[in-house]
C-alpha cells in the first residue's frame, strides 16, 4: 500500500479471513455484509479506515446466496470472507460486486466479481497543446499539386529501409518535413470566429482603460466598447454570408455531405424556442382557455374580410358512412405537434 500513490486508482482484493457482518461502517462498509463480525473483521475495518478503502461487496442489496464466499465443510454454515475493496474516491466507479456460487473453479471459495466503469481523464498541460496542419489550403489546387510533388520527391530522394518499421519511418518524415514547407499549422483561433485582428487590438486598448479613474477614462472605455460592438456586428455579418456563399457552392456541386457539415458547424443544432403565448396586449397567457381564445382569435385575423366558400366543403348530402369516425383530441394534438 506504501508503494501506491494517492492519486492513482487502487483495487485491493483477496481472502482476508475476516467476517465483518452486517451493518454500515461510516465509508468503509454497506449494509449487506454476512454474520456477525469477528475480531479480524475489526482489523479489517481499521485497515480500511486506514489507507480510506471502501468494500465493494457488501454495498448491494443481493440475496445472501450472492453474498457468502466460502462455506464450511458439510455445509453447516457459510461466511463472507474475501472482499474487493478500492478507494472511496474511486467508489461511484463501482457498477455491481457479487459471489458466484455456481462458477467452476477450482476453489473452495466462491468467485467475486466486481463490475465498474472506468473513465480517465486526459491531462494536458497548459499551453502545450498538439498542432494540427491547415489542410484547409490543399483545396487550393496550385498549393497541392505542389505539396504532392514535393513528396513525390522527397520519396524518391529518401533512403528505403528493409524492413516495414524503417520504411514507415523514412515515409513519415518524409511527408512531415515536406508538410513543414508547405502547409502551415493551425493558429489558436479566437473564441469567436469572426473576431478579426484589428477587433483584438481594439479589446486589448480597451482594457487599458478599464480601471483608469475619472471621466475621460470612463468614456474612453465606452467609447472603445461602442466601436467594438459595432465591428462584431459587422465582421459576424461578413463571415455569415462568407459561410453561405460556401455552403450554395457545395450545393450546386452536390457536395450535400459538406454543406450539411458546414451548417451543423457553423449553425449548430436548431432548437425550437419555447416562449409563452402572450395577448394581444403583450401578457402572458398562463390558463389552458385563454391560450386556445389567443390562438382562435390570431387564426381569424388572418381570414378576415376573406371568402372562403370555395375552401371549406361543407358536409351536406353526404353517406354517414363516407364521413368515417370523429377525430379524436389525441389525434388532433399529435397532428398538431408534428
């Protein structure tokens, strides 16, 4: 246990000879343990408080059967003796722990099984992040007949190894060096897409003024601000219709599978906007009546003063047989959702 860091994730597992019974030991035990506890299962429980371990066993309700893991000869009684236990940091990692009386070992013990997920987490120091290429420029077609005959050649002019791990070497820095030359790497974009450069300025001169006293301070600041807002407005609206016009491109050219990448990247997922129905005054309407009286009073608004005679079939001289079953609400309201 010395030799294992805090950190890090620890399974600890084994016949411990130990009964610890049932009852909550505050962190270290469930209330589904086997028995009546013993003086090596106090051991135990000092052992996890310990080293902060948790016993895995006995925190799920299963019948006794799953519980016990070793039974005594002639099968006069059956005891709770090896444990699976991890970190109480680790502990929401734990799906389920149970016996199997029925597995086939060779054993006189029952097998444990514990199941968890495991997730770990991906540690990037900062600033030290990978550099992608800018393939982007590839679709220039001067920019990559150049890149693949400058690879074409530096193939040629490399030294081919005999075996596949030399060949696959040389290949790769090969099309790095030559990558280098020719394609640059991606720049950390800002966090808004449309932010040009001379926007960047603009904030880091604002910001200057951010806690200079007086009024000349304060309207400098609102003064940059103003500018600021009005230069978003304007590269957004640029670069929205720059990514439009792409996107009609690859339309009439039948790349749907890159249009549609486009407006899912530039777009994102469409979400309908669930505001309440408000009145003809502007007051939200929060009764069941009032709305369905809102919406009859809009949908007439909008035939007002039309003739809709020619619309609308009445039901005159018609087989009650033709006419077929009422529609019912359900039916009305699902018509309506779609």
């Amino acid at each position: 246990m010395q030799y294992v860091k805090g950190h890090e994730n620890l399974i600890v597992m084994g016949d411990w000879n130990a009964v610890l019974g049932e009852g909550v030991e505050e962190k270290v035990t469930g209330e589904y343990g086997l028995g009546t506890r013993n003086e090596r299962g106090e051991r135990l429980i000092e052992f996890c408080n310990k080293f902060q371990l948790v016993i895995a066993n006995t925190l799920f309700k299963n019948h006794k059967r799953r519980r016990y893991t070793w039974k005594r000869p002639g099968d006069t009684g059956r005891f709770q003796l090896d444990y699976i236990m991890i970190r109480q940091r680790f502990r929401n990692q734990i799906l389920d722990c149970k016996a199997y009386p029925g597995a086939d070992i060779d054993s006189d013990h029952n097998i444990v099984v514990m199941r968890s997920r495991l997730k770990f987490k991906t540690l990037v120091r900062k600033n030290q992040y990978a550099k992608k290429w800018d393939t982007e420029v590839l679709r220039n077609d001067e920019i990559r007949l150049k890149f693949s005959n400058a690879i074409d050649t530096a193939i040629r002019n490399s030294a081919v190894g005999s075996t596949v791990e030399e060949k696959w070497t040389w290949l790769k820095k090969a099309i790095t060096e030559v990558g280098k030359e020719n394609i640059s790497t991606k720049k950390v974009a800002a966090k808004k897409p449309w932010v040009t450069e001379e926007i960047l300025q603009l904030i880091d001169e604002r910001r200057k003024y951010k806690h200079v006293p007086g009024k000349s301070g304060i309207q400098k600041y609102k003064s940059l601000r103003n500018e600021i807002n009005r230069k978003c407005r304007e590269a957004k609206t640029k670069w929205l219709q720059e990514k439009c016009e792409d996107i009609e491109k690859d339309m009439i050219v039948r790349r749907t599978d890159s249009a549609h990448r486009k407006v899912k990247t530039t777009f994102g997922d469409i979400k309908s906007n669930g505001g309440n129905i408000k009145s003809a005054t502007g007051i939200p309407l929060l009764n069941a009546e009032e709305r369905a009286g809102r919406w009859k009073e809009y949908i007439e608004s909008l035939y007002e003063g039309e003739d809709l005679s020619d619309v609308i079939e009445e039901e005159t001289g018609v087989d009650l047989e033709e006419i077929g079953d009422p529609v019912l609400e359900s039916e009305f309201k699902r018509a309506l959702e779609d």
